[in-house]
C-alpha cells in the first residue's frame, strides 16, 4: 500500500485519505467479520475504498471480508483488464487486451443452501432483472468511455432458459441501445474454449457471477502477468478498489512485493473519481517501467529483463518515468474517463402473475416412481393433477425408464388445467393431506404463468 | 460413421450391430425427442451405442437427445481425454494429456427453473451423495486402469459450502481407497487458470456437470486438436460413445469430414466392452498416421502435413497401419483395459433429520426490510421466531445496509429457538396465516439438522 500510495501522490492525484485496518488483526482479535464497525462507518462515509490484499484466516468461522463488502455496498460490477505485456513479459498469447465485467452479486453466490433429504443438497441460483440490466449497461457503458469495439455475452441458455435466458435477453434489449458497438453472445462452453485459447478475438465480455469468476481468473493467469492485474468492484454508491491476486503473508514488508497489481486498482480509482490525468500519467510510467526492463523478482527474466528490484526500489522507477510514454507498448488515454454515472435501476411494471400449480418436493426412500405417483394420487382433485413426476430433473413418472438412477429426492408437479387457476388455499390444503397421508414434502416451488407465459421449466423429457 | 465402421472391422473387432436412425429426419418427421420408441428399444437392447454428431433443428420445441439419451439411461460419466498431438498438429501446449470426468446428470443441469416474482428467475443446483460417489469412484478406477497418476478434483466449496462441499467431501472419502493415486484438490477459478495456462500439471480431473462442461471444452481446445477427439458416456447399465465435436451438416456426404473424433469414440468403446486389442490397434494406426502427415482438411497445415486426404482415404491409411506402431508420439497401451464393472451405489443408512425451521420466499415490491419485517412478525410464535431476511441472500435484517439493493424476491428465516423442533403443522399454519395477511408465499424451503448439525446455509453477513 506504501508503495502504491507514493506513486499516487508524486502523480498529483488530488486525494483526501482515511486509514482503516481490516483483516487478519481484526479477525484475531475475536471479530470474525474482519471489520470493526467503525470502519464500515468510514467507507460508507467516503464511498471509495482502496484495498490492500487480506487474509481470511483457515477455520473458525470467519467470514470472507471481499464477499461481505460486495454485497452489502451493492457493488454489483467486478471489472478486470486482462492485457499481455509481450514481449516484456513472457505469455503464450501475446496478442491480448480484454476487459471481464462480472456480474458480483447475485447467481449461486447468493449462498443459498438446504439439504433436505440424506441424499441430496441444493444450492439455489438467483439471476434478478435489475442485476442483468445493471451488469449489462455498465459493460456497454464502459466499453464506450474506454473506446472498446465489442460486448461479447456468455451464458448456458441452451440449458438455463430462463435464468441464463434473462440475462441473455436483457443483453439482447440493452445492446440496441449501442448500436456502434458490435455485441455478440457465446455458450459459455464454447466461449471458454475460445477464451484460452484465442483471448485476441475478444474486447469486453460481460458475465453472470460464477462464469465470470472462473473465466476472469483463466484470462488473467494466460496473460502470463497474473500478479500485475486490478479489479474494480463498483456500485451505484460506493467502489472498491483492489489487486486481483491475494495476500502473501510470507513476503509482506520485506520489500519483495510487486506493488502493480494494488497500482493498477488505484489507477482504475482514479478514473472512476474523475482524476483521469493521474491515472493515464501513471499507467503510461508503469508501462515505461515494466518496458525499461525494470521488474519485480515475480516477473523476473534472465532473457528479458534488465534490472531486479525491490518493491521500493520499483516503485521509484515508476515515479521517475512520470510524465514519460512507452515506446513499445501502447500508451494508454484516459482524456475521456470521467466518472461513470448510471442511472439507477428503475422497477418496470408488474406483469400479470396467475398461479397455475406447485412444484412439491418430497424426501421418499422408495425406487418405483409408480409407486410413488400412487400414494400421492389421493392429494389430486378434478381441477388439479399430477402432471409428473421428475428425480434430479429427469422426467420418471408418466412413462419413466428403468435405467434412470433415482435418488431420494422427487418432485412432483401438481398442475391446474389449462386456463384453470389455482389458489394459495389449494397448496395448503395438499400440504395439510400430504402431512396427513404421511408424505414427507421438503419443500415447494409455485408455477406460475407472467402474461400468460409459463414461467417454469417442463421436466426432461417432457 | 461408415469410415469409422470400416476401420473397426479391419482391426478384428468381434461386433454385432443394429442400426437406428436418430436425428434431424425423425425431428423433421414429427418426432420432437428426436429419436423413435423402437430405436430406445434397440439402444436398451444392446446396452452400446456408438452415436454420429447429430442435429437438433433450431426452435419447434426439440429436445437435445444428447441430454435425454444421458439422463434416460443413467449415464452419469462422461469421459474426455484431451491430448495434444505435438508437433503433428499445432498447439501452443505441446505437453499436455489429461483426461476429464464430468459428473453427466445432476448439478444446474436438472434444468429445474422457476420464476416467481417479476424481478427474479431461479434455477435449482443439486448434488448428491449418489452422483458425487459414483463419479468420484469412476475417476479413481479409471485412472488405476489406465496406469495415471494423480486424480483432482475442481470444486467452488469455499463458497458453496454444503453442495460443492460434497463433492469435495466424497473426493476426500474415496481417494482413501486409492492410496497408489495422489489426489488433489483446487478451487475450481484457480484450477482453471492453470488448466488453461498449464495443462501439463494435471492427469484425471474429476468435476461436476457445469466445471466440467466449461472445461472440458477448454481443454479439448487448447490441445488444438478439438476435432479429433471423442468421448464416453458411461451408466451402471448402459454406455454411450461420440465425437465431442458437433455435426457439420454443410460438409456431411462429401467426403470432407475428418473421422477422428467418432473413431476416438469407438475406441473408447472397444476398451469399455473388453474389445481391448482391437481398441489398442486401431489407436496406434491412427497415431502413426497423424504421424505420417495424413491428414483431412481441418488439421492439414503447409508446414507440418505431407498430404491432404479426405475421409475414406484417411480411413484407407489407419487401415494400412493396423498392426504397426507410432515412432515419435508415444504408443498407447490397452492390455489391461477390461471393462470397468463399478460396484452398484449402495444407500447408506438414514441420518436422524430434524425440522428446525422454514424459509419463506416472498414476492414483495416494498423497499425497506425494517417495514417487511413488521407485515410478517404477526407470524411469530413464543417458539418461533423471524431470525433474519435476506435478499439475493445477503442479510437485510435485521441490521441491514440501506446501500444493499433489494429485489423483489425476499427470504424471510422463521427458526425454532435452540433445541426445539417445529412440526409440518406449524408450517402450514405459517401458510395459512400468511394468506390471511395477503403476504405472497411464492416458495419454502425447510430448515432440517442431520444428526444434530444444521444442514442448511447461514445468511451472508449473518
């Protein structure tokens, strides 16, 4: 952070500083969300935070600070430059310069998990409207005030319908409104694919939380430069700032570190408060630096280059080239960075939800399907039948296959008829009989129709 | 599928076949599973089946008979190895042979998707101690077969604690068995990157359906060669054997096709059925063609290539070097590739599950947690109590952040105080109860504790 800072304050960046101290003092001390109170007071105060790598200590229940500040500050948008440095820097793709911009808050990592029968455990994922509309806008706003061409999507639509579906579509609505940058989706297999091992052909790709988690990471590791990466982690209020790679409590205040990957945070800071001129003043320094051959012992080669330093020692290379351009590698310019400022979310109307059905999950030990659809059939009622029955999604019961393994884990689809609705009372009265009739239901799902449109997945095989 | 057939019969492969149309003309004929009941009856029948790509037509409702043929028959393991063919076909990774085992059934891929409120989808996650025991046990009885070395296991656990846990928990438990096998495990974004950076560090990757759909895509590719391999999916009773490259249908009848892929499945299949000498043969005449420069358009390059053939003539040449060996590339081995019978999953014994609380999932389009909090604590009993609402499941209340953006999807914890139970009945009371209050119960989810630990997640920031 010393070393980051310095560089900050001889580029001229105008910045009123509050220290706080997070992590693994803090969880010691017996607070396991690594945050005194007061520290929280002084981000949500300043709504800036640059952020040093932490630990979170192995065991013991504490929890993650990065996810914890995330998703209480609402920073929905994790933004990671991934550039090779060739030939500086050794890399097997040494044409790359692609932009990540994950969604950070919703999909599995809402954490959501049951187990509710011995055999099986759910992790429940959640994809809103308002998290792809904001994900998605800030990538298309981002590539416009950086001067990118393309927006690239990926997703797993053809399997996820609805929620990879939805941010699928609101990608496809969005994009509409850029019509001068060129946007694309890929199935995030194929996509992935093509990542690894052609990141050329890409520019900004905007993801789900989890795709964007995994394929972040292989984009910054196959630039050869891991440790030299930032990331931006921004909400409609607050951001945070920090080095992509964790901490490494070995080499901590020896004077070993390589202070780019906090550096390049910082920098992303200073653009998004406006303080572009600092920010381009030293991102062109520290590419002069890294070109001069003038490199930290993580990048260190015998081959390429010229000079071994310490984190300090660095440090003061890249103040001396304030001012100074690349030669060879290309400079970059941030005239036009001034803040981003997107407009809040706004509620659309509420379509017209009718409920057509429940999904009732039960816990049952037995092997025939048919056996099963027999003891539920007395909770059916003329305007109310069971549809099927599915164990981990495969359709078993109407017309089932022997070869399909069952765990103890069914789900029973209970399903108006056509045009017919159903009422709430109507779950509860199958809850009440199935409590009588001794059938261990573990949970529900209720079907409904927004505008007429079935808002839920037919079983496989369906 | 015909120059794959001619080679299989040169080598001496003892095979009887049925064949069965599946397909673009039984889509197009009406049938929208692609594929007819008589045709499930043979591939039942034979318990094989070695399958050309196929097309599913866009739109009209048709089903992926990929994924159903997996799921109908239980084929729980899909199986890809990804070796790179240096310096005969191009790679920027010329060491690089590793297999992946890709759990094939559960996981997202249920395809259980509902959408409750106007704001938010869901889809469900599931794993179970069946699924992770089954691949885990076939990744380390495939790697003891094939003489590997070292199996991993790519999890998220540290963010899915209980789904990925298990699996993580199931590797643990059964790489016990298997102590002449190192064994590993990596947090699935950190193995990726050095997957797709360092594809000579891994041997048998073992990994859920979503990792290893994405990363088997990414490994296959990075070898260069995506077109040339094949893949199994292997079930306790049924298997089924394919290119892992798509149809081509522009190129389909002309001769064109580089039949490599199919014939990578065939001989997968031969080892799978004990035909090992004719799957050791067939191999090496292949390797040792690609050695000798014959090679179809997809792979032909001015540099490296002797001669340009199409896909009868290639099929002619492995024909020739049946019996003969590879000189650079390294010979493939099958004498002790018997099938691989597995041990049937056995059901372990019930845990003692305890009822100790409900999620209630509302759809609410207020905008305070404090003012939900107040709607629903009518549902409080002495015994019961509101204990936290989450939103995107991040805790909201109670001490929530005003900067936390909320959905209109809300869950609110109803948990029993310590030690005590709650009964189906007090849920469905809660239900009723609800209704009277015009609060939207859009799902539930059941707190249960196995063996007196709670087998549900804590709220983020609980």
């Amino acid at each position: 952070m010393e070393a980051t800072l310095e560089i900050l304050l001889a580029a001229g960046a105008q910045l009123e500083m509050d220290e706080i101290e997070v992590g693994e003092k803090v969880y010691l001390s017996g607070n396991t969300s690594g945050i005194a109170r007061e520290a929280w007071d002084v981000i949500r105060k300043n709504k800036i935070f640059l952020k040093s790598p932490i630990t979170t200590p192995q065991g013991g229940g504490y929890k993650s600070l990065n996810v914890s500040t995330r998703k209480f500050l609402g920073l929905y948008a994790n933004v990671r430059p991934c550039v090779s440095l060739h030939p500086f820097v050794k890399t097997k793709h040494p044409i790359m310069d692609l932009v990540i911009v994950r969604e950070n808050e919703e999909d599995l990592y809402a954490g959501i998990e049951h187990q509710q029968t011995d055999e099986v455990v759910q992790c429940l994922k959640l994809i809103s409207r308002p998290g792809c509309e904001k994900i998605v806008r800030y990538a298309f706003e981002y590539a416009k005030q950086q001067g990118r061409k393309k927006v690239t999507c990926f997703t797993k639509d053809n399997i996820m319908k609805q929620t990879d579906g939805l941010f699928h579509k609101v990608f496809d609505e969005i994009a509409l409104e850029y019509p001068e940058i060129v946007n694309e989706h890929w199935i995030v297999d194929i996509g992935a694919a093509k990542l690894a091992d052609t990141p050329e052909a890409f520019d900004v790709i905007v993801m789900a939380n989890l795709y964007g988690d995994i394929l972040s990471d292989v984009a910054a590791q196959i630039t050869g430069s891991v440790g030299l990466a930032g990331s931006a982690n921004i909400g409609e209020e607050c951001a945070m700032f920090e080095a992509i790679h964790g901490s490494a409590p070995l080499i901590a205040g020896q004077n070993i570190a390589n202070p780019s990957g906090l550096l390049h945070g910082a920098i992303m800071m200073l653009n998004h408060i406006g303080e572009s001129l600092a920010a381009e003043k030293i991102h062109n320094a520290w590419l002069r630096t890294i070109e001069e051959g003038i490199h930290t012992a993580d990048i260190y080669d015998a081959g390429t280059s010229k000079e071994r330093v310490g984190t300090k020692e660095f440090a003061r290379a890249v103040i001396a080239n304030l001012g100074k351009l690349p030669t060879a590698l290309k400079a970059v310019s941030y005239a036009n960075s001034s803040a981003l400022v997107l407009p809040k979310y706004k509620r659309k109307a509420a379509a017209k939800k009718e409920l057509v059905g429940v999904d009732l999950f039960i816990h049952w030990t037995g092997a025939s399907p048919d056996t099963l659809a027999e003891l539920i059939q007395p909770l059916e009622k003329a305007q109310l039948k069971l549809s099927m029955i599915t164990n981990r999604g495969i359709k078993v019961y109407p017309d089932g296959f022997k070869e399909t393994f069952c765990t103890d884990h069914w789900r029973c689809r209970f399903k108006t008829n056509d045009g017919d609705l159903l009422t709430k009372n109507e779950i509860i009265e199958l809850l009440t009989k199935s409590e009588e009739l001794n059938i261990d239901i573990i949970k529900t799902e209720n079907l409904y129709a927004f505008d007429g449109i079935a808002a839920y997945s037919l079983g496989q095989g369906q």
